[in-house]
C-alpha cells in the first residue's frame, strides 16, 4: 500500500476530486495548509501599503492505495491539478506499512 499526498491549488481540489472518483478511488483527506516554493509568496496591496504574503493557501489531499493503483491516481491528480504555472504544487508517494479500519477491525487491503 501507498500513501499519495499531493499539495495543490485551492481552486483545483473539485477537478482532483473528480479525477480521483473517475479513477476509483472512494476515499481522500483534504487539510488546508500553507507553504512556499519557487512561488516564493505574492505581494498584496493593504490600505496602500505593499506586503509581501511568504506563506501562501493550498490544500494537502492525502490518499491510500493499493499499489497496483499508484500510477493511475498519479495521473489522475497531476492532470487534473496542472495549470502549467510556477505553484502547482508536488505529489509524494510513501509505504503504508498497516491500515486498520476502526469500526469493523479489518486490516490493510480489506480496509481500504
């Protein structure tokens, strides 16, 4: 099994959700959060005064899947989160070494 968290663009999460649910997958995580990269923040205009925002707004989905899906939500979330700009954001891929559903017990594969 593999965790996917992919860090995107707020506006983008409805298209991801569509490709992740047209690629089978039923379940996902959605955290706001808040970072910088080669974006390196935007600057603002405040009652005339000019500020640079270094942190700026995306989202982190988190999915787990089998393996042999691993390549297909790639492409699901990285076709469906790509605006061709500085700031799409980045997919890591992780092991899960256990997955335990709470409310039956089941384990790993079952629990997904």
């Amino acid at each position: 099994m593999k965790k996917v968290e992919a860090i995107i663009r707020p506006f983008k999460l409805e298209d991801v959700k569509l490709a992740l649910v047209n690629a089978g997958i039923i379940g996902m995580t959605v955290s706001e959060v808040r970072g910088f990269g080669r974006q390196k923040g935007q600057v603002e205009r405040y009652r005339g005064s000019e500020f640079t925002v270094e942190f700026l707004q995306k989202l982190k989905v988190e999915v787990v899947v089998n393996d042999e899906n691993v390549d297909a939500v790639l492409s699901a979330i990285g076709e469906a989160a790509k605006t061709g700009e500085i700031g799409d954001g980045k997919i890591f891929v992780s092991p899960v070494e256990s997955v335990i559903r709470i409310r039956t017990g089941e384990r790993d594969n079952s629990a997904l």
